[in-house]
C-alpha cells in the first residue's frame, strides 16, 4: 500500500487531513477546531509523506516529526498521525487500540473538558452554582475542571496583581498577585469546593502566568482538600516553554497534585518534567505532541517515574475525540482522565457515520470498529467545504 496524496479542507474552522492510498483505504486526522489558519502547515508534509506506505506509521513519522514545532504547529504533524493510524487500523481490519498493543480497559474516564455553563457573575455564589450545574450535568462527571487565576480572567480584577493587564485573548499576562487577589481566588475556589465535597474532584486551571511563590502558596493553601489537580500555574497554555526549574520549586513542597504539559511537543521536550519529577501530573493533547503514539510514549515513561498522566484536549473535536479514546484504551496505570472534546459544531453528527462516543457516568466504552471509527458522509460533508477545498473528498 503505497500514500497517493494528503489533502486539507477546512470544516468549520477546524483542519482537517485525509490522507488517501492506492487500495482505496483513506484515513482522516483533525487539528483543534479553531485553527484554520494550520492548512498550509500541513500541505508543507505532502511531497514527504507520498509513496510511502501509510501502515508503517513510525517509518512514515520520522520523516516528518523533526519538522514540527511546539503548539500550535505541532498540531499539523499530529492530524497526519493520527490519519495513518486510521489507515492502518482499516487496512487490518482492527480498531486502532488493538495495533497499539491492545487495551488494558474497557471504559475511559474523561473529565467535563468542553461541557461549560455561562457564569453569570464573579462573586463565591456564582462559582458554587456553576459548579452544582456541572456536578448535576447527566454525564455525572467524577472530576469538573475550571478556569481561576490567570487563566480565569481573574487578572481583569481590579487589584488582583501587581500588573496592568492586557485583555487580548491569550495575552500572557503575568506577576504576583496581590492579598486581596489571593483572597479572592480562594474564596472562589472554597465555593466550588463546598458544593463538590468528596463526591466530585475538583481540577483548576491556572495559568500561565503565577511567580513560583504564588503557586506553591496556592498548593500548600489547599491541601488536603479535594483537588485533583493545579494546572499549567506557571507555564503552559500558550506559553511553549517546559522550564522545569521552576516547577521543581513548587512540586516537592507541597501535597496538591501539580499538572502540566498541554503545550509541549514531542517526546524529548517531556525528559526534564519527567526525570526530574518536576510535576506530578503530566497533560499533552494528543491533537498537539505528536500524535497517538508519542503520547503513549510519554505516557509510559511518565509512568516509571510515578507521574500521572490527564491529557488535555477540549478543541480536539469528534476526530479527536475517537484518537483519545483509542489511546487512553491502552496507557498505564497512570491514566487518570481525559479532558472531553465533542462535536463542534453540532452538524459533525451529521456529516460523519460510525461511533458517537457517548459518555456515561463519567466514562465512554472503547469501541471495536475498525481505525478510529469514524467516517465521513461526503455528501453531507461537501454542504461545509470550501471552495477552495472542493475536491477533497475526490480520489
């Protein structure tokens, strides 16, 4: 089996890769949903990847891998992985889980991700009803994640730091924060937890953007309550540096479990987090590190280390939703959940056949269809192209 072409179309806003074989088999592979602008990133691997057979996904992979980039870009390396593991799995006959050694579960645990409801102000009692919204969601989570601090929009509050804060979407805002603003992020946070108990465990997503003193206050301040996680505190989310310097002062110090990792790519930038025990949790996308197989990877080495491992993943949509579940089927022991993606928009439920994903009790079983399990109805598909990408579903 031989790859004839890699084509790209954007679907909403979402690149999307399919790659096409000379038997006839094609697989498909997504980047986030809101990353249209990745297109030519991806038609950049085209000329290296055809004639070469799309089965051997390693030997395909090291042609390529070397050429990709921390987030965003590394997402362009993964969607491709991600549609050769499809192909694979079709061309055996298997699901993708099975040609990755087989699963150790039956059912995934996934985390709310990109099930959120509107706050509908700042104060305590907004927090603790947003938090009974998510805890009475049908899906009955067994861990909710939410936004504070830097990543909250907390920097917008008059006085939260010792800064001027930039209100652009994804600015890095950074500095210390202030007695008052330490005082209101743990009120908020208290709030949320007295609704949740210990029935729900409770994730926060912090950062980027707290000094190292500010998030080892942060941990120490909440032990021994029901916290699973303090995510990307320092670095992280739209700032691609590992520096694990600085999570090596705040991790050894304090029981609240530290998590990182969405931002990294590839293997190698994860040895120094990892060997250094640097966080306790690590939490790579898999639509960004480098595709399904790297991040078993590291999910592996992370485990002889003692790390857990909850990947991040809120944009990866219903493609990538199908790669999490094939992959978190077969990780370690050190699995603890995924962030959940969906359908966005709505419509992917009606241009694409196979398996849904349904969530129950926190939990999806792990399908058996062959590849990622899902496929597109190019007849519904093509009312979303593009002009430009007309002929994407043509042999």
């Amino acid at each position: 089996m031989k790859i004839t072409d890699l084509k790209v179309a954007i679907i909403g806003d979402a690149p999307i890769v399919r790659i096409t074989t000379d038997e006839g088999i094609d697989g498909v592979g997504a980047a986030e949903y809101w990353k249209p602008y990745l297109k030519p990133m991806i038609e950049f691997y085209r000329d290296m990847i055809i004639g070469k057979d799309p089965t051997d996904v390693e030997r395909v992979m090291l042609g390529i891998r070397r050429m990709g980039s921390f987030k965003p870009w590394g997402a362009a390396v993964s969607a491709i992985e991600m549609a050769l593991w499809d192909i694979a799995g079709k061309s055996a006959g298997l699901p993708v889980y099975k040609l990755l050694g087989g699963k150790i579960r039956d059912r995934v645990q996934v985390y709310n991700g990109s099930v959120r409801f509107d706050m509908k102000g700042k104060e305590p009692e907004h927090y603790a009803e947003n938090m009974q919204k998510m805890k009475d969601h049908p899906y009955n989570f067994s861990i909710i994640k939410q936004a504070v601090s830097f990543h909250g929009g907390m920097q917008n509050v008059d006085g939260f730091y010792y800064g001027t804060p930039v209100k652009n979407m994804r600015h890095p805002n950074r500095g210390t924060i202030t007695g008052k603003g330490f005082s209101y992020l743990m009120t908020r946070i208290e709030a949320m937890l007295d609704v949740l108990g210990d029935d729900v465990g409770l994730a926060l997503d912090c950062g980027p953007g707290m000094t190292v003193p500010d998030a080892l206050k942060l941990g120490k301040e909440l032990e021994g309550s029901n916290i699973m996680w303090l995510e990307d505190m320092i670095t992280g989310d739209y700032s691609p540096y590992v520096l694990a310097d600085l999570y090596t002062q705040v991790t050894p110090y304090t029981s609240t479990p530290i998590h990182t990792g969405e931002q990294i790519y590839l293997r190698q930038n994860f040895v120094e987090l990892i060997e250094r025990n640097a966080v306790n949790v690590l939490g790579p996308d898999v639509a960004d590190v480098g595709g399904i197989a790297e991040m078993k990877f590291i999910a592996e080495y992370a485990d002889l280390h003692g790390i857990q491992f909850a990947p991040h993943g809120v944009f990866d949509g219903l493609i990538g939703l199908a790669a999490q579940t094939h992959l978190a089927a077969v990780l370690p022991d050190n699995y603890i959940a995924f962030e959940l993606p969906k359908a966005e928009p709505p419509w992917w439920l009606d241009i694409m056949e196979g398996e849904t994903f349904p969530v129950e009790d926190s939990h999806i079983e792990v399908p058996d269809s062959p590849g990622l399990g899902v496929i597109f109805i190019p007849e519904e598909a093509k009312k979303y192209l593009r002009e430009e990408d007309k002929d994407f579903f043509d042999e």
